[in-house]
C-alpha cells in the first residue's frame, strides 16, 4: 500500500513540475517570437533606410542589395517559424486525449 502511495505522491510531484516547466517554456517561447518578430522588423526597416540612402548616393549598390537581402532572410525565417508553428498546432488540435 506504501508504494501505491509513494506512486502516487511521485505522480502528483512530477505533474507539478511539469506544470510548473510549460508555464516558463510558454513565455519563453512567447518572448523568443516577439524578438524575432522584432528583429525581422528592424532588419525591414535598416533595408529601406539602405535604399533612401542609395537614392541620396550615401551608399553603395551592393551595399543595398546585402541589405534587401539580409531582410528577405529575415522575413522568409520568420514566415516558416510560423507555417512550423501552425503545423504544430494543427496536428496537437487532431491528437484524441
């Protein structure tokens, strides 16, 4: 009877912890998003600052075109992080508990 009750008690610990553990990993998660959806932004907007200077003549033209693609990277990251994401939690909302 001990053990059912060790079980148990174990049980009850480990399913705390992990409660505990997806509460963390859900912010964390939710953060690393943000940021990237940040930086993905911010590497947009260094691109158009690269071409306005191009048109005054501060820059060079491979100098936008490492710009414009450095964006381009940015964005197609980002848009397959979250094609993964919905994929993800597609198959989760199929899963029979």
């Amino acid at each position: 009877m001990t053990e059912i009750k060790n079980i148990s008690e174990t049980l009850n610990k480990t399913l705390q912890e992990l409660q505990n553990l997806q509460g963390t990993q859900k912010e964390s998660f939710e953060q690393v998003l943000k940021d990237a959806i940040k930086e993905a932004s911010q590497v947009e907007q260094e691109a158009q600052n690269a071409i306005e200077a191009f048109a005054k003549g501060e820059l060079s033209i491979h100098q936008v075109v490492l710009a414009m693609q450095k964006a381009d990277i940015s964005l197609q990251t980002l848009i397959q992080v979250r094609n993964k994401v919905i994929t993800a939690y597609e198959e989760i909302s199929r899963m029979q508990v």
